[in-house]
C-alpha cells in the first residue's frame, strides 16, 4: 500500500514553505518594496491555476517553485487546482480571465496541444492564445507496478503479458503523454494496453499500489521517491538516455524495445494580451526563480529536473511538439 506517511511529510513540508503564499487572500493589496501600493505591478496576490490534482509532481513542482517567485515579486502567489479534461478544465479558466497578470498557469504537454488539436473536441484556442512565461520542467515517462505484483519484474515481462492479454494502465488524460505513449507501445509491439483515465498522477499511483490498474504510466517526477522508498517497481524510463534520477533504470530501447519516447515538459503562460511590461515583470521574476540553485536543488529531491527555457525558446519547443503530434495522428484516430 502507499506509504502515505512518507509523502505525506513530504506535502506537509512543501506547504510549509508555502505559508506566505496562503496567508493573504487573493485579491488583497500587497504594497511592493519603495513604492505605495497600487501604483505598480503587482500589488496584490497573483493567482496560478495548476490543472492537475493536489499531490502530483505538476502540483508539487508549481507550488514549491511558486515561493521563489513570490520572493522575486514581492507579493503572494497562490495556487488553486482545477483538476479535469487533461488539464483544459484549468487552461480554459485561465482562458476565461481578464488579461491583467493577476491569473496565469501551469501548462503541460502534450496536453496543452492534444487539447485543442484533437478534431472531436473541436476547441478555437491554440498556442497563440497564450502569452508564454517560461518553461520550468521538462520530466520523462517512465513503466512501473504495483511492488508486490509477481507477474511483472521487467519491462520485457510487461510488453509480453500485454501481447496477449487486455492490460489496464493509468492516464491522466485522454490524449495526455502517458495515453500517447500506451498507443505508441500498442502500434509498434502489439500490445493490448488499455488507459483508464484520471485526474492526476495522485489518483494514478494510487489505483496501481491499490490492485485496482494493472500498469503505471507516469513520469519520473512522480515515482521517484517511491522507488528510493522501496514502494513501486519502475521498470523503465521512456527516454533516450537514462534519468540521472533513476541511474539503475533501463530505457526503454536498452530493453530491446526502441522507437517509443515520452515526456511532459511544464512551464507557465498568461492569457494571451497581457500588458508587455507586466509580463517582462513576470518572465524575469519567473527566469530568477527558476535559476535558483536552491530551487533546482529542491526539484532534484523531488524527482524533478529543471529546464529553464525562456519565452521565446519555449513557444520553439512547443511547435516541435505540436509537430511530433501531427504526426501519429492516425494512432489518435484524427
């Protein structure tokens, strides 16, 4: 079972850092250093949106780097999950807000682009309906079970049950990045993985340790500390080279298994129409934020690796992703 102790602590010690963030309401007047309040930006308490639920790496990841930004602005930074849809439940809100550098999020691919490039969904907006603040993150997939289930002690083991038998693996969204990566492993070795869809990883590692899911598909962010507890069996990284994370972790293709890859990159966005200043304002605090060395040493511990991209190094690295989509569009069935 999980050990809800351990990460337990380990949440309890994030929201402790995070006591300035929730001690003043949103909205209310915060005067920032040498100048009288209300007469900059800001000069009250930004709130950020993060798509997922509480206790996931995205979670974590957010509000621990949310109390070096709010250092940098010098005024609360508060956090509110909108969980659902594969994170457009919370990119929709956002979408929704007035332009004013008071609200942006969390975004994460590949959901950002599946979101509105899927045809069935059929949604206007596009990543020209953002204005982008930064990446942060940029966090591989990973294959991993339940420790205590016999059936599954490598990835060969996994890939070869599935061959023949209907395989239930966990999502955090209908086209997110571990549904992706189940559909690229059906189409190119013929396995039956079917996804069954929540909302977060939370809610995904707790459906593995419970029997419930067969097969874990998340990111090395999430399991980490599970696998250095001895709580979960990660079987192999979806990436082109091994995490430093997880040194003793195969990838994939050194299991034999090449030609699949997966990852979520993380970064932040306001919606689109911000005034240019405040959002020079905010990319600085954020670029300040995420080059601190406390701060990446924290995501280190955590089990998540810093990749800081500015604005315009991110909207480049979101088109090659929306191009990687286009083109297993068949296995999407678009």
């Amino acid at each position: 079972m999980l050990n809800f102790n351990k990460i337990g602590l380990g949440i309890l010690f994030i929201v402790f850092l995070l006591v300035g963030c929730s001690s003043a309401q949103d909205g209310e007047k915060v005067p920032v250093s040498g100048e009288a309040s209300g007469e900059s930006y800001p000069n009250k308490a930004i709130k950020v949106i993060v798509s997922y639920s509480a206790g996931g790496s995205s979670d974590i990841g957010a509000r621990t780097l949310m109390t070096y930004v709010e250092k940098e602005l010098g005024v609360p930074v508060v956090v509110e999950n909108k969980p659902g849809a594969g994170g457009w439940v919370g990119w929709e809100q956002l979408l929704g807000e007035e332009p004013d550098g008071y609200t942006i999020a969390l975004i994460n691919t590949p959901n950002l682009m599946t979101g509105y490039m899927d045809p069935a969904i059929n949604r206007s907006q596009n990543l020209e309906s953002f204005d982008l603040i930064a990446n942060h993150i940029t966090d591989p997939g990973v294959i991993a079970v339940n420790k205590d289930d016999d059936r599954f002690n490598s990835v060969e083991d996994v890939i070869e049950y599935a061959k023949s038998n209907p395989t239930t693996t966990t999502s955090t969204g209908v086209v997110g990045d571990d549904h992706i990566a189940s559909l690229k492993l059906n189409n190119k070795f013929n396995t039956q993985f079917n996804a069954v869809h929540n909302g977060g990883a939370g809610e995904s590692i707790t459906a593995v340790l419970g029997g419930h899911v067969d097969v874990l598909f998340a990111n090395v962010g999430d399991v980490t500390t599970l696998y250095n507890d001895k709580e979960i069996k990660v079987l192999a990284v979806m990436d082109d080279k091994r995490s430093e994370l997880l040194p003793d972790v195969p990838t994939l293709a050194e299991e034999g298994y090449e030609g699949v890859v997966s990852w979520s990159s993380r970064g932040y966005a306001a919606p689109k129409g911000v005034d240019a200043e405040k959002l020079e304002v905010l990319r600085n605090a954020f670029e300040k934020a995420i080059k601190n060395v406390e701060q990446a040493k924290i995501m280190n511990e955590t089990g998540l690796t810093v990749n800081y991209l500015n604005h315009a190094e991110y909207l480049e690295a979101l088109k090659m992703e929306e191009e990687g989509i286009k083109e297993i569009k068949d296995l999407l069935n678009w």
